[in-house]
C-alpha cells in the first residue's frame, strides 16, 4: 500500500488559555511536518500546554511554536 498524505490546515490551530490544539490532529497517527524549512516524520503526544511533535529536537516541538509551514497527515489506509 503507498501512503497518501492528507494536508492538515495550520490555521485551525486551537490557541486556549493554557494549551494549544487541533482539531485535526491526533496522537495516534503519523505526520510529516516542515518547520523551520527542514522535513520531520513522527507523532504528536499531548502535553499539559497542548500538542507537542516528537520527530523534532530531544524535547520534541509544540504546536504553539513559530516555525511550522506545511504538516500532513500520513494515511496508510
């Protein structure tokens, strides 16, 4: 089966009082993600101040961040 990649609109991120989410994104699937001009593959986890990728860095990379420019979901399906 070949992936198909679905792309996720940043701008229906979620900016809350203490946390930042997606209503596309869940913790369960994979993505591939630009940020800051380099692809990254992994997963999300949910953190107490929201959605934090961990393909990125040794403490991963929240959502909230500036940085991100293009995210897709990997769909193997």
């Amino acid at each position: 089966m070949v992936p198909r990649l679905e792309k996720i609109d940043l701008n229906k991120r979620q900016f809350k009082t203490n946390e930042c989410t997606h209503p596309d994104i869940n913790a369960h699937s994979s993505y591939l993600a630009k940020i800051n001009g380099r692809w990254h593959a992994g997963k999300f986890s949910r953190q107490h101040y929201g959605l934090n990728f961990e393909a990125v860095y040794d403490a991963g990379f929240q959502l909230d961040y500036d940085g991100w420019e293009e995210l897709y979901k990997i769909n193997t399906k």
